[in-house]
C-alpha cells in the first residue's frame, strides 16, 4: 500500500454454501494445519469467524474468516451483515455431492448477487473432498464451466488430508490484490 510498512491488511473472507459441504473443516484447516479432522464437528449454528495472519506471495495479510451455517433459515436475516465489507467469498460445493454444486447456481450466487456489490468481491470456486474420489458426482469440466459463465477460478480441496486448502485463501487473496 501506499502507507508502506505498516500492519498488514485485515480482509474479509466469506465462506458459503450448504451445509455438510465441509466450510467448517476448511476453515480449521486453515487455521490448525497441524490438528487432524475431527469427523464429527456439528453442523455451524449461526455465524462465527477466525482470524489468521497469511504470509501470503502478496505479502502479509490479517484474514478474517467468516463462516455460515448452510441451510438454515436465519442466516437469511444475517447476510447483509455477512456480507457487508467482504473482499472475497469462496463458494463451497462437496464434489460428492450433485446437489451441494446446484445450489450455487440456485441459491447461493443469487444470495451474493442481491447482497453484495458482487463486481467489488473478489469469488473463488472450491470443489471440497477432493480425498473421496471414488465417490465424485461433480465433473471438473461442469465445475469448469461454472467457473467460465461467472468469471471466478477454481480449485479442488481436501479438508481431511489439507490438499489446496492454503492454496485456496491464497490465490483469493491474490484476487483481491489484483482488483485493489
Ligand atoms: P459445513 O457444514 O460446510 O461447515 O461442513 P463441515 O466442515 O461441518 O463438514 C461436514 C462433514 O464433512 C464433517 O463430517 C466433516 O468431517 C466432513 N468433511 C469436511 N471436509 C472433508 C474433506 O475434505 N474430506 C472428507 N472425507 N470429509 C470432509
Ligand atoms: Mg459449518
């Protein structure tokens, strides 16, 4: 920045999409990268967020990760708070899951388009449980294809074995430099 040497950015990351999709685990992931999955983390009630300093290729950046639940009804009410001053939203989908990967075509873009300035947020696809291959619904090409009507790219992640999970804040967060 133009200030030079001072504290590192704080962004606003959003995290979204049904629940079960693995928002939670990435999230922890991020945060813990030493700590093992835990197999039965409830369902997100509500809104919670984690803050984590990423020593990123941009530089040093101070994340502040906000994280639904996915379905549930009040979190409705709280999106204009979700959303307000957000940098950039990952948009979660299981690739085991067909209907996890409808709903962002069906509920969460329209979500993001009548509550952000969706021009301003800088949007990153992440097809999560990459580990259960054997058990894809998804295809990368229809993913791909996604990707091409909304202008975002794409990764697929694992929140078990850590597989892309840094990569992922990272190259969003390079999204939001290349806007800046
Ligand atoms: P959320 O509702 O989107 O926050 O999803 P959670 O993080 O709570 O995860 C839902 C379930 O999927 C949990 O049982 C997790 O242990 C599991 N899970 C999350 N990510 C992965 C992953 O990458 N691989 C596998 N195999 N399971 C995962
Ligand atoms: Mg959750």
């Amino acid at each position: 920045t133009a200030t030079g040497a001072g504290k590192p950015p704080l962004y606003k990351i959003v995290m979204l999409g049904d629940s079960g999709v693995g928002k939670t685990s990435l999230v922890a992931r991020l945060t813990n990268p030493d700590r093992p999955l835990n197999h039965d983390i409830s369902a997100t009630m509500g809104i919670e967020f984690d803050t984590q300093m990423l020593d990123t290729p941009h530089g040093k950046v101070k994340a502040q990760i906000w994280d639904t639940a996915g379905q549930e009804r009040f979190a409705r009410v709280l999106l204009p708070t979700y959303f307000r001053k957000a940098k950039g939203v990952i948009l979660v989908y299981d690739i085991t899951n067909a209907k996890s990967f409808e709903s962002l075509s069906e509920r969460w873009m329209v979500q993001l388009n009548d509550h952000a300035s969706s021009d301003d947020l800088a949007k990153l696809l992440v097809g999560n449980k990459s580990d259960l291959e054997g058990s894809r619904e998804v295809s990368r090409e229809k993913a791909q294809q996604f990707c091409q009507e909304y202008g975002m790219e794409m990764l697929e992640t694992s929140a078990k074995s850590g597989e892309n999970v840094l990569k992922s804040f990272e190259q969003l967060i390079g999204i939001v430099h290349d806007r800046a």
